[in-house]
C-alpha cells in the first residue's frame, strides 16, 4: 500500500504542486482517522502535540500564507497570545469543524493557484524577524512551503497516530481504503 502522489498532466507544474500539498493534507487528515475526539485530543508524549491541534494548526497556517498571497486580512491571524490555541481544539471546536474549515481553505488554495497569471507572480512577507526586510516570495515558492510544513506536521501527526495505537500509515492508507 504506498501512498504514491498521482502525475500531474503533462505539463501541469500547478497541478504537479497541487498534487503534493494534497498528498500531505490527506497524512494529516488519516492520522484521525477513526479516532474520538478525546483521542485525537490526548497527548501521549512529552510533546504538547495532539492530532486535533496539528489539524488546527496546519488549516490556520495555510490560511496564513493564502492571505498573504491574496493580500488580504488573515482572519484568523494569530498573536503571541494567542498562538498557543492554534494547537489545540478550544471550547465548542471539533475535528469535523477543523477538517471542513481546512476543505475550504484547501479549496480556496486551488483556485487562487490555478487563477494565477504565473507562478512567478510574487507577494510581499510581513515584517517579522526572521523574514528579510521588504521581502518577497513567489506562488511557487508558496506552494513548496506548504508541503515543507505540512510534510513536517504529517511526520509529527504519524509519531502521534503510532503513539496512540500503534498504527501506521500504511495501516491507515488501508482502512482509508476499505482493505
């Protein structure tokens, strides 16, 4: 059972890049998979992760950089206050919510990607430390970010899923699949 990326059509760098940022949504959504809300919520390590929280987490921070490229207001945007709840379910939330939440996300995300002029259209970073002074980057660059950060998550989610109950990714690729 491997989780192969399907081939872009020939040609499609946008649909080759779509492609990968699924790929690493759908590990992070399976790592849930058929877990209650008190599971996805535990945190069976040292790590203040849970399943629930990454879920939030990495719907919040796609947000994040597709207002950026939209140069837009994130509505959701985070504070150093605040910064800790975009890893964990807070009062009223559930994984259902964040998982639709992250459906609509993913959707504007396509569509911002496939109405694009170029991928080499570029967008400014906001000010903060660790970005260079009137920084900017491109949809391309965007688009490989979010399967940097999401396949990192996904090995987290993976560490969690296995410390809960033991099962592993490709467990999980088969009761996806109905195996």
């Amino acid at each position: 059972m491997v989780a192969l990326v399907p081939a872009e059509a020939q040609g499609d760098e946008r649909g080759a890049f779509l492609n990968f940022v699924e790929a690493q949504r759908a590990a992070i959504r399976r790592a849930a998979l058929g877990l209650s809300e008190e599971q996805a919520a535990s945190r069976p390590s040292a790590s203040e992760l849970s399943l629930s929280g990454l879920i939030k987490h990495v719907a919040e921070m796609e947000l994040n950089w597709l207002r950026l490229a939209q140069q837009r207001p994130n509505e959701k945007r985070r504070t150093r206050e605040t910064w800790g709840d975009a890893f964990r379910l807070m009062d009223g939330e559930t994984i259902t919510q964040m998982l639709d939440f992250w459906d609509g996300v993913a959707k504007e995300t396509e569509e911002l990607v496939r109405s694009v002029p170029s991928l080499d259209d570029t967008f400014p970073l906001p000010e903060a430390p660790w970005f260079p002074k009137d920084g900017r980057v491109s949809m391309r660059w965007m688009l490989l970010h979010l399967v940097q950060e999401m396949g990192r998550h996904a090995g987290h989610a993976d560490i969690v899923r296995e410390s809960l109950d033991g099962k592993t990714s490709f467990e999980l690729i088969a009761m996806e699949q109905g195996d």
